[in-house]
C-alpha cells in the first residue's frame, strides 16, 4: 500500500483532475513528461530511415508496427495498472503460458481455433482478477503477489511441457500475428482497436478514478471512490492485455517456452520511459504507447548497426533507471505547480 500522505489537500481538489482528463490525450502529449518521449521516438525513426530507407516506404513501416504491436498492447495494459499504484511482474509468464497452452489445446485441429482464442481472453482475465483480489482483499503487496503468479505459471507451463511445448497451432490462429487484411497487417488493426478501446476507457469515469486512486488512494476512497475495484479491475485488463499480446507473438514467432521471457520488463520499461510515473496517479496512455514504440525502433536501430541483441536488457536497465532518476528530479516541481 502507497503512503497516505495527501498530495492535493481534500477531496475537494477531486474535480480539477476531472476537468484536466476531459482535456484528452492531446493535452497530455503537450505535458512535459510526455513530449519527450515523442520527441525521442522522432529522432530514432529519422535515423531508421537513414540506416534502412525502405523504413519510410508504406510496408517497411507497417511492418515495424506489426513487430510493435505486441510490446504496445503489453504496456497498456501494465499502464492501467502502474498508474493505479501497482505493478504486474506476470504478464511475461502469462504470455509464455497462453501460447504454449493455446498449442497444447488447438494441436493443429481448425475447429478448436476459434473456441481456443476465447479460452485465451478469458484465462488472462482470471489471472488478471486473481492477482488484483490477492493484492488487494488479502493486501499483499502487488510486487509480491504478481512475481509469486509468476513464479506458479513459470512452474506450472515447465511441469506441463518437460521443457518442450507440445502441439502446433493452426494458420486460423497464427493469421492474426503474421496475416493481413489487404495491405494492412492483422496486429495493427488490433493495436489499433486496443488502443482507441483505452483510451476511451480512460477518458471515462473509470479512468478519472484509476488516476485519482494511484494519486492518494486515501483521498480518493473519502471521495466515494471503490479503491480496490479499480484496482481489481487494472489487473484484468493487464491479463487481457497480456493474452492479446500472446495471441500475436504466437502467431508471428511460433511456441516456445521463453516467448514471454523478459517481456514483464520490457513492458514496464515502456511504461516509465513514456512518463509514468512509478507509484502511480501521473502519466499518459498515449505516452506510454509511445514508450513501447520507443524502445521497439532503439532495438530496430541497434540491430540495423549490428550491435548484439544480448545488449537489449542491458539497455533496458539503463533506460529504466534513468527515466525513473529523470522523473524523480521533475516531481517536486510538479507537486509545487498541483
């Protein structure tokens, strides 16, 4: 549980937050936490086409959307939960279980695909809700109780393989991560879906109290506000989240067990580089959006330059640690300006 310590007085200063969600997301590109990251991806894009100028033709761009798309999708939804207050360390494992589940279950059989995506949704959503009822009925702290739900899928999806996935899925299932609609692949119409679906849900009610719930939890439940079904509800979304990532990447790369490895990090370092902030109640979704496009086009780049993918944590910590640094030498100036 966050401090109680109250950032903006009563919970009378509750509707200037109102006022300032019903902007829209352009107001918050225009903040000072959020123009830098678009900024960033700017530059990185400009030298992507330099290096590669068939990166500025329709297809070379699409498809760098299409290997983004999953990474993006992921950082949403830890976005709804980190800018609650929490953190979700199980959408990585989550991932690699959905896949490696979803070709245990299709095994090559058309028939099984459609019932098997269902199946997906919903398994994600479970997760999702038990790790939201755990770290909040039973207060463990979110960090604990998601890296524990980690640690019983990762088990779970070694004790059921051996090590060695079993089954295959079907090209119904793998059409969504590798397939198109004419010229358009199939993963950035459901970016693009996912995407307007958030932000709209943020720009609801819910989304007001989301932010007011990470901002002073305490404040917010004197305001009326159900802290904990906001909560719960982050994480179903991060889950959800996290099996569309997982219906895409298993059909652009296939089973394995480590198809998720890595990607609980890779997400929130999305997250942080986009300007949320960690502790929750500041950031943008559009931004972390960005943040997740970000670290994609620094990988594209290094990648084009030769340099080893086994540098990508490597920079993944760097700029994890420096955007957290950066965001904490900004934030009394922003408490002073609220």
């Amino acid at each position: 549980m966050r401090p109680t310590q109250d950032k903006r007085g009563t919970a009378a200063d509750l509707p200037a937050l109102s006022l300032a969600e019903r902007i829209g997301p352009l107001a918050a590109v225009l903040r000072s936490r959020t123009l830098p990251i678009f900024l960033v991806l700017g530059v990185l894009l400009v030298l992507i086409a330099q290096a590669n100028p068939y990166f500025l033709e329709p297809p070379g761009f699409l498809a760098f959307v299409k290997r983004a798309a999953p990474l993006a999708i992921l950082a949403a939804g830890q976005y709804f939960v980190i800018v609650s207050g929490e953190f979700d360390l199980s959408v990585g494992a989550l991932v690699t279980a959905e896949v490696v589940i979803a070709a245990r279950l299709i095994d090559g059989d058309p028939a099984a695909t459609w019932p098997v995506l269902i199946a997906l949704l919903v398994f994600g959503a479970l997760v999702g809700l038990v790790n939201g009822l755990v770290s909040t009925l039973l207060r463990v702290p979110s960090f604990i109780a998601t890296l524990g739900m980690m640690l019983v899928l990762s088990g779970a999806v070694f004790l059921w393989t051996g090590g060695a996935p079993r089954g295959a899925l079907t090209e119904e299932f793998r059409m969504f991560g590798r397939g198109s609609l004419g010229p358009v692949p199939w993963s950035v119409l459901i970016l693009l879906v996912v995407a307007i679906a958030m932000v709209a849900l943020m720009r609801a009610d819910y989304g007001k109290t989301l932010i007011a719930t990470g901002d002073n939890d305490r404040t917010a439940a004197l305001s009326g506000v159900r802290i904990h079904r906001v909560r719960i509800i982050a994480f179903v979304v991060s889950g959800a989240s996290a099996a569309v990532c997982a219906i895409l990447l298993g059909g652009f790369a296939g089973v394995s067990a480590q198809v998720g490895q890595g990607l609980e990090f890779q997400a929130i370092t999305a997250v942080v580089l986009g300007g949320v902030v960690l502790g929750g109640g500041r950031g943008a979704l559009v931004a972390a959006l960005a943040g997740a496009f970000t670290l994609e086009a620094l990988f594209t780049l290094l990648n084009l330059h030769g340099v080893s993918g086994a540098l990508e944590y490597t920079v993944q910590g760097v700029i994890l640690i420096s955007a957290v640094a950066l965001g904490s030498l900004k934030l009394p100036a922003l408490l002073r300006r609220t």
